[in-house]
C-alpha cells in the first residue's frame, strides 16, 4: 500500500476531533476508534461529537466508527494515536493483533506513564513498529481554533522526510499548514515540557505577579528545554522554530490552554487536588512533570522550572516559596 493509506483516528477528546476535521478535508475516508458505543451513536445521530468541539460536523457517511481497537488496528493502514497520555497504556493493553507493519502518527503530547518512555520509544519497543514508521505531529495549533477555522501551524516529524512530507498533505487546508521535520524526539520531548512550562505561567497568572515576570518565565522556559534537549537527544535544531518555540508560547498563554488553566486555579489557591478535579479534560502537564522530574534524575540537566513545578504538583510546597526561590534562579 502507498503511505498513508487507510488512516484511523484514535481517541475521541478536542484534538482527536480537531485533527480529524482536517483529515476530512483531504481523505476520502477515515476510521474514528472511540471507546464507547454510546458516544458512537450520540456522534452518528447528532454528526458531531457529543463531548469535544460540539460545532463541527462531520460527513458521518465517511466515517468508519468502531469501538473494537483490534478490528481498527486490523483494517487500518496509519494509526493516529491522539488519546491521553494517563489512558495511554490502558487503551493499548486491549490491544491482541500484530501492529508491527503499521504506520504510528503520535499526537500524543506526554509521555508513556510509569515507563517514563517517549511514545515513539513505547510503540517501538512494546509492538515492534519500525522506527522509521513512526511520526509525530505537534506545533502551535489549539483544538479549538482549528473548530473555529482559523490558522494554525503543524510540524510532522519523522526519520523518513518523505513519510512526514506524505502525511503532511492530509492535514492542511487553506487555514491549516504543515512544515515538516526529521527531529522526531526532539519534537516529542518538546511537547511534553510547554505543557510543564504552561502550568507555570498558569501559576504565575494565577498569583497576578504581572506581565513582566511572565515573561522571564517564559524567556528561562525555552533556554531550559534547549538544555534538556541538547542533552536527551543532541542534534541540530533551531529552539526558536514554531515547534518548540511556538507552541511553548501558545500554550503558556492562551485562554485555550487546559494546562495554563490548570495552572492558574493553583496560583489563585486551589489545591492541586481541587484544581485537578474541577478540570473537565485532561491537564498533560501534571503527568508530564513527574515523569520529566524523574527521566532528568539520570541526566542532570538545570532545570529549575520542572522542579519548581514538580514540587508545588507533587511534594506540595507553598507557592509563594516555590516561585520566590524560582525568581532567583533567573537570568
């Protein structure tokens, strides 16, 4: 078969939807795995999902819906792995047929939970996916603002330029565009740490300390995740592409961003707990914090903002304390 083939959308949250509205614009047809049949037949009678971006339709006669990952995995060509990372492994672990010739595009924007792996290095080593099988898209692109039309910028990445170049062309449309990359881990890293990043800035908004501090933040944010790429997968990059750089910046600001929501409750006295509960979608950071924290106990990389984060989600440290000790580390 010619890449990418019959694609399938797995997950059924904003981005799922979003990415799928822009495959649709290109693909004749998809297969969406939802696990849940009552939200398939709530998706097919109001042609839209019932959860997640309710003003897109969809064509549902293009539509292959099914909630059985084992005939998905089966029929499908590309596997657009676009579920939380926390249900990651849980979703997966139904998962009984060979998937080892198949195309994985991850939209995953976390790690694999407890094995503290990059999804590309999970879906290597668990299901034997070629390396150079495996995608990934990230960039500055909101799920809601791809709902709206308005433009938005995504970078796929793989070892294989021509994969990343094929695949690329079944995601824009006059307001989406796509730039391609060979910095596969660089670009997974990148998207799990704006999110560690945009709990900060959630915090530092959250606490009113003001524009100019937020901008420190964010200026020490970037130079961080440089060093902690350098070191966890050296390789020539420009920090400052739309990739890292933009999506570090759009996730730390906009009112779109779940992370910077989540964030912000924190900074405005919420408990972690009460900030966690009342979030009605998944903030990746939170997870992404613990996980990073743990990965750079074998590298060592200066890092104060993950800590500081890590230690206000996880060992419960005042705030105030967090990010007094946090202000004097900058530059």
């Amino acid at each position: 078969m010619s890449f990418p083939g019959n694609i399938a959308v797995m997950g059924g949250g904003s981005w799922a939807t979003a990415l799928a509205k822009l495959l649709m614009n290109n693909c004749e047809q998809i297969t969406w795995y939802m696990r849940r049949d009552d939200r398939i037949e709530e998706f097919k009678h109001l042609r839209h999902n019932p959860a997640y971006l309710t003003d897109v339709t969809f064509d549902i006669e293009r539509i292959n819906f099914s909630s059985d990952i084992n005939k998905v995995c089966s029929e499908c060509d590309t596997l657009l792995l676009v579920m939380p990372s926390p249900y990651f492994k849980d979703h997966l672990a139904k998962l009984k047929v060979d998937i080892s010739n198949k195309y994985i595009v991850n939209a995953v924007k976390g790690l694999v939970p407890d094995e503290n792996m990059l999804i590309s290095d999970y879906m290597v080593e668990k299901f034997g996916v070629s390396p150079d099988n495996i995608l990934v898209i990230s960039g500055p692109c909101h799920a809601e603002e791809v709902a709206l039309d308005r433009p938005c910028y995504l970078t796929v990445g793989s070892s294989d330029i021509f994969n990343a170049n094929d695949f690329s062309k079944c995601l824009v449309s006059k307001t989406a565009h796509a730039i391609t990359s060979n910095d596969v881990e660089g670009i997974e890293y990148a998207g799990v740490l704006k999110n560690i990043y945009a709990i900060a800035a959630g915090i530092i908004h959250g606490m009113k300390r003001g524009d100019n501090f937020l901008a420190m933040l964010v200026s020490n944010a970037l130079r961080e995740m440089e060093r902690f790429l350098e070191t966890a997968c050296p390789r020539p990059r420009q920090i400052c592409d739309s990739v890292y750089m933009g999506d570090l910046l759009v996730t730390a600001y906009s009112r779109f961003s779940r992370n910077h929501n989540f964030g912000s409750m924190i900074g405005k006295g919420y408990s972690v707990k009460a900030a966690r509960m009342e979030m009605e979608q998944t903030a990746e950071g939170y997870y992404g914090a613990k996980c990073i924290y743990e990965i750079n106990a074998n590298y060592g990389v200066d890092m104060p903002i993950l800590n500081t984060v890590y230690d206000i989600l996880y060992k419960r440290v005042s705030i105030d304390a967090a990010i007094k000790r946090l202000a004097s580390t900058f530059s």
